[in-house]
C-alpha cells in the first residue's frame, strides 16, 4: 500500500508541475516589426526575433473624443498679430477667484524667495570665484591641474546658478 501512496504523490507532484510550466513554454516566437510586436510576421520584410524573455503587453485606455471642432473663422491681420493666451480645456475644474488669487499669491512669494535665495548664492560663488583666480588650497600648490578643474567648475555653476536666476525671473514676469 506504501507503494502506491508514495508513486501516486510523484504523479501527482510531476502533473502540477508540467502544468505550470506549460503555459510558459506555449509561448510562440515574437517578432518585432517597427513598433509593433507579434507572433505573425505576415510577409513583411522589417520584423526581427525578440530574444531574452516574453513580452508582456498591457493595453491602454482609448482617448476620450474630441468634441466637434467649430468652423474656423477667418483670420485678419490684427488677429494674427494678438498674443495668443493658453486657456484650460472645457472639462477642467473652475476654481473662484479669490482662492485663485490665494493661490497666485503664494506661487509670487516661493517664487521670489526662490530667486532671493539664487541672488544670495550667486553674490557667493562670484565672490569666492575672484574673477577667474580663486586662493588655491589644500594640495593645489602643488597639483595646478586640480586648481584648474576647481576652477572649471566654478565657472559651471555660476553659469548654472544664473541660468536658474533667469528662469525664476521669467516664471515672476509670468504671474505679474
């Protein structure tokens, strides 16, 4: 009777296996065309074997449709010449004025404590820079080329430091 018990749980323990690694092997090649990916290359010249691993493919969702666009109006040259604004789409949420105002009104203050703070550190780094000779120290005396590369890097960052500035300045000239 022990037999028995012991062949029928290897039966049984070779079944699940080979059941759960079927779906894994049934699997047929994929071919990569262009941008798409199938297992029917259907004649065409441009697919290659995908190899190293499955593909997984997760569908997305269809885009919402457009609302029907109204007839287009002809344009005069004022209106050509006006600046054109951005506006949110029809399906936006509106918010009041006043707590839009609030919110203006926080985004100038980050944005001009922001810059405050790019000022000050860029009033720094010209100061520590001395016009292109900054005082050497540590091993520099004795290695010029790692003076050099210091020196390199400042100049970086105070081009990045002022690339950040003129940003800020834009984002402030933007909400004004």
């Amino acid at each position: 009777m022990k037999p028995l018990l012991l062949t029928s749980c290897l039966c049984l323990a070779a079944g699940l296996l080979a059941g759960a690694a079927a779906p894994a092997s049934a699997q047929d090649r994929i071919y990569r065309c262009g941008n798409e990916y199938t297992n029917q290359i259907k004649g065409r010249s441009d697919c290659k074997l995908v190899e190293g691993g499955n593909v997984t493919v997760v569908r997305g969702t269809a885009p919402a449709a457009a609302p029907a666009a109204p007839a287009p109006t002809p344009v005069t040259r004022s209106a050509a010449a006006a600046p054109r604004t951005a506006s949110a789409p029809p399906s936006a949420p509106r918010i009041d004025t006043p707590e839009q105002r609030a919110r203006d009104s926080d985004a100038k203050a980050i944005l001009e404590q922001e810059l405050r703070r790019a000022e000050a550190k860029q009033a720094e780094l010209v100061k520590e820079y001395n016009n292109g000779e900054p005082d050497k120290i540590g091993g520099e005396a004795r290695n010029y080329q790692k003076y050099l590369d210091r020196v390199a890097e400042m100049k970086a960052s105070i081009a990045r430091n002022q690339s950040d500035i003129d940003g800020l300045k834009r984002e402030l000239s933007r909400l004004r």
